[in-house]
C-alpha cells in the first residue's frame, strides 16, 4: 500500500478547510468568515488552522482558485461530453445555468463576495482578474470557431461583454436575490448582441485592449 505523502496530506487538509470556507460564507457573509467558524465547520483546532492558513487573504484567494477549478472541471466535463467542433452555445447556456443536465455549482453567491474582499487585497484582485482574462480567451476561441468572419478584436470585445454581463447577472440572482429565470433573459441579450456584431461592419474600436487593465 502506498505511503500517504506529506504533499498529499496537506493538500487534503487545505481542501477541508476551503470547503469549510465556501459553507461559513454561503451561510455567515465575508462579514461572518471567521477562524472560530471555519475551524468548527472543519472540525479542526484553531492552532491547526493557522498552522495551514496564518492569515485570512491566504483563505479567500486559496478558496478563489478552488471554486474557480470547480467550474473548471464540470466544463471540460461538460464539453467532452457534447463531442463537438462547435462549442460556443454549451458554454452560454453553462454560464447563465440553463443546462438540465449540467447545472453551475450551487455556490455563486460565494465566488461574488470575493470581488467586495478583492478591494483591499491586490492578490486577489489579480487572481480574479486572471481567472476571468483565462474565461474571456476560451470565449474568443469559440467564437471564432462558430463566427470566422468576425474578426480578432470583435471576438474580444464581445468575450469581456459576456463575462461583464454574465458576473454582473450573478450578482443579481446569487447575492441579491433575483431569480434564476432571469438567466434567459442575460442569455438572449448575449445572443443578440453577438447577432448585432456579426450583422454590422466592424466599428473603430472604442477600447484598444478589452482586456487591459488601468495602470
């Protein structure tokens, strides 16, 4: 029987704690994340808890990248099983929640409340801001592949539109309180704008760089 590493042991042990995370933030706020809580939730001391995680920033950026590789992981599963070319449709319809088969992860109103803690943490303002720069290029891709003729720059225009529209709708449904049937209406508005690039002439671009961030 193979020896359990010390790698593998912590990364076990940090998993526990970011679940236990996800769960006090679903039910407490940022506001509630605590070390009491979590350690409770986790069922670990709070010494232990420090020892893995000395500080909170550590917690909620470690806990950005691992709902973020949740998502991750049920799209690739999401697109082996749809076993085609044309891939753009699955990836709207698993970003507004509007597949049966495949739903998003039960824990948006989570991922939202990084951007509030993200004001006063440089880290995870750029892990998010990767995170969503590594969604918007996916998004570009599939829309070359579904439109050839749009173009480089509209592709990226309309990818930083989409993630816009589709965080800004999460906010709304997950932390606000709207309902979900308002997904349809955000996808059919990405459908119609997509629809609005691709039936126009290309304009001058307004923003040289849709994904550049300010200096």
């Amino acid at each position: 029987m193979a020896r359990t590493t010390d790698t593998e042991v912590t990364q076990a042990r940090k998993a526990e704690i970011l679940s236990a995370a996800k769960d006090v933030i679903r039910d407490h706020g940022l506001q509630g994340l605590t070390y009491d809580r979590i350690a409770h939730q986790a069922g670990l001391s709070r010494q232990l808890l420090r020892y893995y995680y000395p500080d909170q920033e550590s917690i909620v950026v470690d806990l950005c990248d691992y709902l973020a590789s949740r998502y991750r992981d049920l799209l690739v599963e999401g697109i082996i099983n749809t076993n085609q070319v044309e891939r753009l449709d699955f990836f709207l319809d698993f970003f507004f929640d509007l597949l049966d088969d495949h739903p998003m992860p039960d824990d948006l109103e989570v991922y939202d409340s990084f951007v509030a803690f993200a004001v006063g943490s440089d880290r995870l303002k750029d892990r998010l801001c990767a995170q969503y720069l590594t969604l918007g290029q996916v998004i570009v891709h599939e829309l070359a592949i579904a439109y050839p003729d749009l173009g480089g720059k509209r592709c990226e225009e309309l990818s930083y539109l989409f993630v816009s529209m589709m965080h800004a709708h999460w906010s709304f449904v997950a932390t606000l309180g709207y309902s979900r049937e308002h997904s349809r209406l955000t996808r059919n508005a990405i459908d119609r704008l997509i629809r609005s690039y691709v039936d126009e002439p290309e304009p001058k671009a307004i923003v040289e760089k849709p994904w550049g961030r300010a200096d």
